[in-house]
C-alpha cells in the first residue's frame, strides 16, 4: 500500500551541499527553464538586461524553435550560458518521476552558483521587477549578509481584455493585476546560493534551517509566509504574466504541466487560477515605470 501512494507522487524537493563562495563573487544570476518561448523570450532577455542580470542560465528543455538563437542575439556571451535539459527521469525502484525543474535549480545552485551573491529560480513569465532603484543590485544592496533567501509573491496578471496576442509585448499590454498578491499565494525565491541546502520550485530552504526573509529583510519562519503581514514588495516585484492572451492561455493549457502525472487535472486548475486572477483586478504599472526610470522608452 506504501509503495502505491508513493508511486503516485512525485520526488520534488532535492537536498545539496552548497556550492563554496569563489573570490569576489557578485551580481545576480537567474536560473531559467525554457522549451518553445520564442514569441516573448526577446523581450524577456531585454528587460533583465537592462535590470543588469549578470548572468541567464538556461535550461532547454528541448526547444524546437527560435528561443536559444533570440536569447543568443539579446545576450553577450558572459551574459549567457546554455544547457540542454531535455530529459523525463523517475525513481526506478519506486517509479517515483523527477521534477525535471527542480533537477535544474539544484545543478544551477551547485555548479554555478558560487560566482553570485544571489540567484533567481523563475520563468520566462515571471519577470523581476525594481520598485525604486534602476538596477537589481541596487534594490537588493539594502540587504546585508544575513539574509539569504527572499521569498517573493506572485503578483499575478490575467488576459486583461486581449484575446490575441497584442502588438508591442507583454509589460505594456498587460497593466492589470490581482489585487490581493496574497490571496491563494505563491512564491518564487532569490537565493544565496552558497546557503541553499533543499530546493523545490516555490519553496527554498538555506542552512539546513526554516526562516525565508520578505524584500525588507525582515526574518519569518517558511510556514509563515503567506500572512498577510509577510507581504512586502517595497523594492523588488515579481510580476507574473500568466496568461497573457487568451489564445496564449489555451495554448499554455495544450502544452501541459511539466509534471505528467498532473496531465488530466491541468486544465481545472488552470482556469481555477485565472477566475482567482480576473476576479477584482487594479492597475500596475510598476514594470513600465521601471523602464521610464532608466530611460528604456520601449523593448
């Protein structure tokens, strides 16, 4: 009976040794899993860009279309560094499958991450964005050495009104969030990766311990997170865009879950989300206020 529950599920949180500081590590890295993000990945690599992400790392998850020559034409050779990652593994013993992300996150972290003071696990609709500084080594240098993991909440973005997809990209066609962030909250974190000891995909723990820390640098206890007194997003907001379009959001919904054991229940909860999303919505144009601030008329 053991054996059957556990085959059921899947092996998504992954322990590590920290990888060791290296000299005069600095700046911020971004770890990403892509497969087919063609039509916004230009976008996506400019604007980081111009944030100043020292490095993208990413994993390519088999992409069959223009994703790595767009990311290779936005990013300098530094700026920029490939893996393929295109691979399904499980348990043999127990047929438990691998979340295939969570596998990237941990390789990231130890193979990479000791040239960087932090490092971003998101996605290629999730974007970064600075509150007040014009950099994300600016927004995070308020942050001394103590704090090692930020827990960030979604702030989440429906189709607002666009069934196809608008000309001129998403940070200026998509101005309308959720207005509670910490309504049915997740999390993507930005980690000292040189603390990082158990990796999960909304969830990281540093030093083996259980506090995560919000932008202001104020301690909680993991489990505590989603309070509403947890929020903070004074200095650094993670925008997602999930759905974009409606035609987006329908092809978002064909393409599946990474995980294939949540296949037939993807759609439901999916559109669950979106009805959350679109239910009360306010303006935000935290992302395009960004780029007037460094002087980026567009992307």
């Amino acid at each position: 009976m053991l054996n059957a529950i556990l085959q059921r599920t899947k092996v998504a949180r992954l322990g590590l040794e920290p990888p060791s500081p290296r000299p005069r590590r600095q700046g911020l890295a971004v770890v990403l899993v892509v497969r087919n993000e063609e039509r916004h990945i230009g976008e996506w690599a400019r604007f980081h860009r111009l944030a100043g992400v020292r490095q993208v790392i990413v994993y390519d998850d088999g992409s069959s279309d223009g994703t790595l020559a767009t990311l290779a034409a936005e990013l300098t050779g530094d700026q920029l560094r490939v893996i393929p990652w295109r691979q399904r593994l499980s348990d043999q013993l127990l047929r438990r499958e691998l979340h295939n992300q969570v596998l990237a996150y941990a390789h990231a972290a130890a193979n990479f991450g000791g040239a960087f003071r932090w490092m971003a696990f998101i996605d290629a609709d999730e974007f970064l964005v600075t509150k007040r500084a014009s950099s994300l080594d600016a927004a995070l240098a308020h942050l001394g050495p103590d704090v090692r993991c930020l827990s960030l909440p979604w702030h989440m973005f429906g189709r607002c009104g666009h069934q196809q997809p608008p000309r001129g990209g998403v940070v200026p066609n998509y101005r309308l969030r959720a207005a509670d962030p910490m309504a049915g909250v997740n999390f993507k974190c930005v980690v000292d990766p040189c603390h990082l000891t158990a990796v999960r995909v909304h969830r990281m723990e540093v030093d083996r311990g259980t506090l995560t820390w919000n932008d202001r640098g104020e301690a909680w206890p993991l489990r505590r997170r989603t309070q509403a007194a947890f929020y903070s997003a004074d200095h650094l907001q993670l925008n997602h865009y999930y759905t974009r379009s409606g035609q987006e959001l329908e092809e978002k919904i064909q393409r599946g879950p990474n995980l294939r054991s949540k296949a037939s229940a993807y759609r439901r909860k999916v559109m669950r989300t979106v009805q959350q999303i679109e239910r009360q919505v306010v303006s935000d144009d935290a992302a395009i206020q960004f780029l007037e601030r460094i002087g980026a008329t567009a992307l």
